[in-house]
C-alpha cells in the first residue's frame, strides 16, 4: 500500500495534475471540459491524464467518440486511509501544546 501511496501522491504533487484531481472531485469529465477547465492543450492534458491512470488516481470510461475520465474512489480512499493515520499525531501535539500554553498562563 505504501509504495502505490506513494506513486499516487507523487503524480498528484504535480500542479496541473493536482488541477485536474480538483476537477474531476466535481464529476466525470470529457478530455475536452478538462482541457476548458484547465486552460491547457490537449496533449498536455492527454498526458497527465495517462499518468494519473497509470497510479491509479483515475480511470476512464469510453462514450461515443469521448474519453471520460472520473477519480477512482478507491485511490482517494487510500490516500485518506494513509493521511488519518496521523490524525493521532497530531492531535496529540495539539493536547500538548493546550497544556503547555495552561500551564503558562498561570
């Protein structure tokens, strides 16, 4: 898990692909309302688009002469799976600090 973690996070770092993740949070989408929605070329896009499938983050169904491309919700789920593990980290600095600032005030 951790490695296709990794892969996903490292492809969505990238900016315009982050963009596209952004998009697509809102709906399957056309290469062509991605590419109107990003304001980029459509090998560009095309690009980004493959390497995204290719970890996982999306896939793509075929409609008539279209591509639509929608988020696989079991990518995201890892993504979150992998993110809440340091829920607990944090939450614990967070204790900590309260009762350093607590302790100080006084």
């Amino acid at each position: 898990m951790i490695n296709t973690v990794q892969q996903q996070l490292t492809a969505i770092s990238e900016p315009n692909r982050f963009r596209i993740v952004e998009l697509l949070r809102d709906g399957p989408r056309s290469v062509g309302g991605i590419v109107d929605g990003l304001v980029m070329g459509q090998p560009q896009v095309s690009r980004h688009l493959r390497l995204l499938a290719e970890v996982g983050v999306v896939e793509a169904t075929k409609h008539a002469q279209q591509r639509i491309y929608r988020l696989r919700p079991e990518s995201m789920r890892e993504l979150s799976d992998w993110t809440q593990r340091f829920a607990g980290l944090w939450s614990e600095r967070m204790d900590r600090l309260g009762s350093f600032l607590d302790g100080t005030e006084q």
